[in-house]
C-alpha cells in the first residue's frame, strides 16, 4: 500500500467520499439531502494551484449567472440595507 499510496500523493490524487472509504481513509460516508453550497470565490481561486483538480469540482465552484429579475432586485435591496440606503 505504501507504494501506491506515494504514487497517488505524487500525482495529487483526487477522490470521492466513497473513493475515500474504499481506500480505507474514512471509516463512513455521510449522506444527506443538503442543499449545493453556493460557489465558494476564496475556495475556487485557491485551487487553481492544484493539480489534477477534478473537472466536475472546478465546474461546481463557478458562480452560475442571476438571470431572474426577482432574485436581482432582491440582492440590490439586501445590499442596500448594508450601504443605509
């Protein structure tokens, strides 16, 4: 295993949960019906520095555009409140 495992930290080896476990690095997977976390900005422009990020990852890590009027309006009001207007 230490030889494979050396290999896999070479090449910066990503994994799912699952993966993970299979591996023997977790004792369980927790699942759950959460919500998707929004992008996080500070957490997506830190991987870059990374190799071998998974696609899906650096994908799921883009702020998706606004395209509804409501959701728009409601953000500018939100932070209006911050700005005192």
């Amino acid at each position: 295993m230490r030889p494979k495992l050396a290999k896999m930290m070479t090449n910066t080896t990503w994994m799912t949960a699952k993966e993970a476990k299979d591996f023997g690095f977790v004792d369980e997977v927790v699942t759950g019906s959460l919500k998707k976390a929004p992008a996080n900005v500070g957490f997506a422009n830190c991987l870059k520095d990374y190799a071998n990020v998974p696609a899906e990852l650096l994908s799921s890590m883009q702020p998706k555009p606004v395209t509804d009027e409501r959701e728009v309006q409601s953000l500018r009001d939100y932070i209006s409140i911050f700005k005192g207007e």
